[in-house]
C-alpha cells in the first residue's frame, strides 16, 4: 500500500479478452493500512484458440491506479493418450496378446465434444479394439479407456496407431508394435 492508508481498493479485469482469465481477488472492497498488503489471483483458462490479451486494474482514491497487461495463446482442445504407445511383443499367429489399456484425458477448459477413437495404418487389422470413448465428451480433467489387444494373422512384425480425435480434429494418438510368430 505505501506510506499510507488506501481508500476503497476496487480490482477489475478489462478488454474484449477478459472472459478468457478467471479473477480471484482477495483485495477488492478492502481500505489497506500503510505498508499493508493483499492477494490476488488470475488464471489464464482460454475458451478459444488464439491469443488473448486483457488488464488488469487496481485503484483507491487515495492511492491512485495500477494496471497490469495480461495475455496468453489458446491452444485448443488437447488430448492426452497414457500410455503413449505399447510393444506387444511375440505372439504366436491366431492367439490374442495380453490387452493394453490406454487412458485417453483432456485438460482443456471446455469438453472435448464427441471423441471418435480409430486404429489407424496398413496393420491395424493385425490388432482389436474395445472402446469406451467413442461418443464420449469429455469435460477438463476427466478420461475414458480405450483397450487395445494384438490379434496377430500373419507372422512378423506388424504395426498400427491408435488414434483418437474431436469433432475439431484434435487429438492424440500412441502408436502399437508386436511381433506375430508361426
């Protein structure tokens, strides 16, 4: 606060960007006595993609006006896929591998929409899927399982991506390696 007392603090986020920022403030309403202090917080939890601009202000009469610049780029929704691939290792032809579960999580600050999970490449018949995250939206902190066996019908080594993506083409994806043997 400085040598001397505040009036009423008043702490507010402004621009066209301000909805993209959350405020905690533990400062506004409160008259400061000299050499005090307060707390606030903002958080950057972007709704879009893109960058984002907004300021922050802090004012008393007495005291005169502070403002802050803040900003921050969106990245959009992202997924995560745990783990992020998997060696199946040797099985013999026509014998299913032990499945490999995947956990499939988002920590973006809307819902993923509709997930759609795929297995991908010229090899992904060589695997199976049982998917519980197709259909599914996610909202931020939150997963759903995809579990994926090794269904070899060829011997050697085979290879596919399991993907999964959003209704805006973001997504994630782990690839998948076996070995099939005679």
């Amino acid at each position: 606060a400085g040598p001397q007392v505040t009036g009423v603090l008043t702490v507010g986020l402004t621009g066209t960007g301000r909805g993209e920022f959350t405020l905690w403030d533990g400062c506004g309403g409160r008259v400061l006595a000299a050499d005090a202090g307060c707390f606030l917080w903002v958080r950057f939890r972007p709704l879009t993609t893109g960058q984002h601009a907004t300021s922050l202000t802090i004012a008393a009469t007495p005291g005169g006006a502070a403002t802050v610049a803040l900003g921050g780029f969106g990245l959009g929704l992202s997924l995560s896929i745990s783990p992020d691939g998997n060696n199946f290792w040797t099985v013999p032809v026509g014998a299913p591998g032990r499945p490999e579960t995947f956990t499939v999580g988002t920590y973006s600050s809307s819902a993923t929409g509709s997930l759609r999970a795929a297995l991908t490449g010229s090899e992904r018949n060589e695997f199976s899927l049982i998917d519980s995250c197709s259909g599914v939206s996610l909202a931020n902190g939150t997963t759903c399982t995809v579990e994926v066996s090794f269904v070899p019908t060829t011997p050697g080594t085979k290879s596919a991506v399991l993907s999964v993506t959003t209704p805006l083409g973001t997504g994630g994806s782990a690839v998948l390696t076996g070995t099939a043997t005679p």
